[in-house]
C-alpha cells in the first residue's frame, strides 16, 4: 500500500507534564531518514523534487491533450459514487415501504380496516398522538438541556437557549448523515458562533455524545437481560418476534455502540494500551481492504480518541455535573424510545396480556431499545429501511391488518423524518435572520462611522467666496 510522503508515522502515546495523553510522531521521511542514520534537516524543496517526473508529465499531458486534471477524475468519482448511492438507497427505502404496505393491506390474511374505523381510532385515541409529540420535545429538550448542564459547569453561563439550539442542529445532521457521524462537528460550530468558547465548544459536544452512547448500551443490554430472563413478563407475541436473528444483530449492535466509549475510557487510564488497540484495528482494517490509508487514518483515530478522553477527563473531574448529565442522557433515550410506544397506542396497539400500563410501556420500550441497538450499525441515514421493516415485524402482531403501515409512518415520521423538516426550517430561518441582522449591524457601523466624521467647513467657504466678490465688485 503506497503512503504519502508527508504522512505521520505514530512512534508512542507519552503523557505530558499534566499527565494528559499526548502523540509523539514524526513524518514518514523522517522517520526513514533516522533509520538509514541521515539527517533529518529536510526543506521543502527536497519534497518538490522527491516527486516523480513521470508522473508530473503524466499529469501535463492529461490536463494539456484532454483538459482533465487529477482533481477532475476524483471529483466525478465522487459524484458518481454519490448519485449510485443516492439512487440505491431511494430505491431499498421506497421498496421497504412497499413491501410493508402491501404486506399489510393485502397479504395479512385478516380483515382490514374501514375508513369508518380509522376514524373512530382518532376520535378515541387522540390523547396518545398528543402523548407522541410530547415524547418527541422532551426528547428535543433533554438533548439541549444536558449540554446547558455541561455548558453551566464550563463557563458558569447556561446558555440556555444557544444549547437548545445546538441541539436542533445537531438532531437534524445526525439524522441526514450516515451512521450519525455529522451532528457532532456542527454543533461545536454552533457553540462557538453563538457565544461559547472554542474550547469549551470542542469538549461539550464530544462530553453529551459520550454520555448518550453510554446511556444507550446500558438501557440496551438491560432490555437483553431482561427479555432473555422475561423479568418484565413480556408477551410471548413480543418474544417470538425479536428472536434469534434479532438478538445476534442485537448484540452486534451493542458490540459497535459500546466500542468509542471503551477506547475512550481505555485512554484516559492506559493511554499504551489504547494505542496498541487502535493500531491492531487499524491494520486489520488495512488487510481487509477496508481502510486504504492506513497511517493517516491511524494518526487521525489516536488524535480524536485522545481528545475524547481529554474532554471526558475534565467531565469526571466533576463528578455530580456527570452524574446529572449521565441521568439526563437515559431520560432522553427514553423520551425517544416512548414515541415508538404512544403512536403504537395510538392505532390500538396491545399485547394481548392484562397489565398495567406502566407495565405495557416497559414492555414496549424493551423492545423498542433492542429494534435500535439491533439497526445502529446499519448505513444508512437514520437507519432508514432497517428501523422500519424491523417495527413492522415486532409489533404488526398487535395491531388490527391495515393499521401497522399507518403505525409505523407515524412512528417514523415524528421521531425521524420530523427532525430533519424540523432542522432544516430551522437552519434555513435562522441563517436568514443572523444575515438580516449582519445587514443591520453593517448599516449601524456605517451611520456611527459617517456620524463620527467632523463636519465640513462650509462657513469659511462661504466667507472666501464674499470676500472674492467684493474684491471683483
């Protein structure tokens, strides 16, 4: 595998005089210079001439003959490689719907719904779709309320309302973007734009993301636990639907979900050990042809993970500012899970067992925390087609034929699809009205600049031209 001159090449993980976990690298060239004993003082020039004059001929003669550039070839690769995948998951989505349309409107074998009882549905059931929404802001307002929390313990500010802002903004690119890899990066932008320091912006992010992902596997493993020892007396329709191939993906979720935290905890007490961790995944990825660069991507791994654990140092440092936000995180996962439960309420949904309610909620919220562990790893945005054929499965059990369909887009339009229109409102309003007023604060500096100015002497302009006119008079 070819490396780039310039590349880092990680020689140890140190602690520094603060006992923070810090790299020691050098670049490739250097690297190989010490081990042939040269010396290591390179300029740049010699950079410029290490490169290859075939392929700088090459690449004149591609741009000169046909006009194409190197940047040209990646950037329609890249475009391709976007519009096939764009068109390939368009396609599963839209097939998933139909599959689960049809499957329950016409291949149920059971009668299905009137429009008379659809009707009757929402006349009686209209508290739950009221209960849904409500699940769905708290899950908006703990989101923005744990990283108000942290922000209060960084900068004695809350900045209540920049904090749930940030987390709209950060809801919305989570849910746009594969895996839920864009909402971090964007909401320390936001953080730092509105007020926050660049530091404290950085950590606070990566602190709520690490607290949530924790949150996550243990209400994750707790359901396992729980459905495998039946604690919660769960429904043998419920049972019999998550069965074993949803308990091995399951579990291979909770292996993915579970892995960042590890490395994390791993580095801020044997910052080696990390290392050599990240190293051996790497090179493994490496041999399987999954990571093409591996010393970049190595290199970028240890950078994050060690800035994790900075930001996760400094969180424990507090413990009773952690342990609020740690309880915060599980109130918000179970906000999210909850709206899974209400809009199944709203359709009807039960067991088939007379229990309490209470008891019917933890019931379906095991489930519920087991359906997102098992399509976490999934890549596509928000698990599109894997979350929805899954809730289709598991619960179309416990509704009327024709009503799982309507379950399920609700279900998936508030807590999913509802982000995203929400966000993107809100980014569109508010990228709007930060330039209305840029313009106003613009119009203000120049009125205050040209009020500033000292005035101009007309009177003594005047008195020269009299005295011009006297003298030709």
């Amino acid at each position: 595998m070819r490396r780039k001159k310039n590349s880092p090449v990680i020689t140890k993980i140190d602690m520094d005089e603060n006992s923070e976990p810090i790299i020691v690298e050098v670049s490739e060239k250097e690297f190989l210079a010490h081990a042939n004993h040269e010396e290591v003082d390179i300029q740049k020039a010699d950079f410029v001439e290490m490169k290859s004059d075939k392929t700088i001929g090459k690449q004149m003669a591609m741009k000169r003959i046909f006009g194409i550039t190197k940047d040209d070839i990646i950037y329609k690769r890249q475009k391709t490689f976007k519009t096939v995948i764009s068109i390939l998951f368009i396609v599963f989505m839209v097939g998933v719907l139909a599959f689960t349309a049809y499957k329950d409107f016409f291949a149920s074998g059971r009668p299905v719904t009137t429009w008379e009882d659809i009707k009757q549905i929402f006349l009686s059931n209209w508290v739950f779709l009221l209960l849904a929404i409500l699940s769905l802001g708290l899950f908006y307002f703990f989101k923005g309320f744990k990283l108000s929390v942290l922000c209060k313990s960084l900068t004695k500010k809350y900045h209540f309302r920049t904090c749930m802002e940030t987390g709209i903004v950060g809801l919305y690119y989570n849910n746009i973007t594969p895996l839920a890899v864009g909402g971090q990066p964007f909401e320390i932008y936001h953080l730092s734009k509105h007020g926050v320091h660049g530091g404290v912006a950085s950590s606070m992010p990566i602190a709520a993301y690490f607290l949530n992902q924790i949150a996550f596997v243990l209400l994750s493993a707790v359901s396992l636990i729980f459905l495998k020892t039946n604690v919660l007396n769960t429904p043998e329709g419920l049972v019999s639907a998550f069965g074993t191939e949803f308990q091995v993906l399951a579990i291979i979720g909770l292996s993915t979900c579970i892995l960042a935290p590890f490395l994390v905890i791993v580095f801020c007490l044997m910052p080696k050990v990390g290392a050599a961790l990240v190293h051996f995944v790497i090179w493994l990825g490496s041999k399987l042809r999954i990571i093409r660069t591996p010393e970049q991507t190595e290199a970028k791994t240890v950078k994050n993970v060690i800035h994790n654990a900075r930001c996760l140092k400094k969180l424990a440092r507090k413990p009773l500012v952690a342990l609020t936000a740690f309880i915060i995180s599980l109130l918000e996962n179970i906000a999210c899970a909850s709206i899974a439960f209400f809009s199944l309420k709203f359709f009807g949904f039960t067991t088939g067992v007379t229990e309490s309610f209470i008891m019917e909620w933890l019931q379906v919220l095991q489930i519920t925390f087991l359906l997102f562990v098992a399509v976490s790893f999934v890549p596509t945005p928000g698990n599109v087609g894997a979350s929805d054929l899954s809730f289709f499965v598991l619960f179309s059990f416990g509704l009327t034929a024709g009503l799982a369909f309507p379950a399920m887009m609700v279900w998936r339009g508030l807590g999913f699809y509802s982000t995203i229109l929400i966000g993107f409102l809100f980014a569109t309003f508010k990228k709007k009205s930060e330039l209305k007023q840029a313009e106003k604060e613009a119009q203000f500096a120049t009125l205050e600049e040209c009020e500033s100015q000292p005035p101009i002497e007309t009177a003594s302009v005047l008195d020269d031209s009299e005295d011009t006119n006297i003298e030709e008079n």
